[in-house]
C-alpha cells in the first residue's frame, strides 16, 4: 500500500507543479514534516542548500500546525489532516 500511495502523491505533484507555470516547487509532508513526494519542475534549480530546503518544509509544516491549532479564532470550521477533513466544533 505504501508504494501505491507513493506513486499517487508522485503524480498529485507533478498534476500541481506543471498547472501553473509559476510553480517551481511542490511537496507533500509527512505528519513529521518530512517530504515524502514531489520536488522541483524540471530544468529548475533551487534558490537554496538542501539544508535550507529541510529548514523551509520544518517552518511550514509548523505553520500549518498552527493554522490547525488556531483557525477555530479565525472562523475555519474544518481543516484536513491526514487525507480527511475533520470538523471542528
């Protein structure tokens, strides 16, 4: 199941990254913060060091945290995690 779910995000990325030519990076997260699918459009390079790639995805995993712990404050009545979305109350 794993390697199906894989090949799924795989595609799910390329499906974004080439929607809009704008688009130089796509990833999809673990519940850790770890890329587990997508990267960069072809021909493009990153701006930054691996190092600072990682560090990029760990602020904005923490960021989506974040916007789950506190969108009930801004009106969010459902968020998603995990592939489902799950009301809040």
């Amino acid at each position: 199941m794993e390697k199906k779910l894989k090949i799924i995000c795989e595609t799910f990325c390329q499906e974004v990254i080439y929607s809009n030519s704008h688009i130089r990076f796509v990833a999809i997260l673990n519940k850790n913060g770890t890329r587990i699918a997508g990267g960069y459009r072809k021909k493009i390079s990153s701006f930054l060091t691996p190092d600072e790639v990682k560090m990029s995805l760990h602020f904005a995993k923490k960021r989506w945290d974040d916007r789950g712990n506190l969108g009930w404050h801004a009106g969010v009545s459902w968020i998603v995690r995990g592939g489902r979305g799950a009301r809040r109350q």
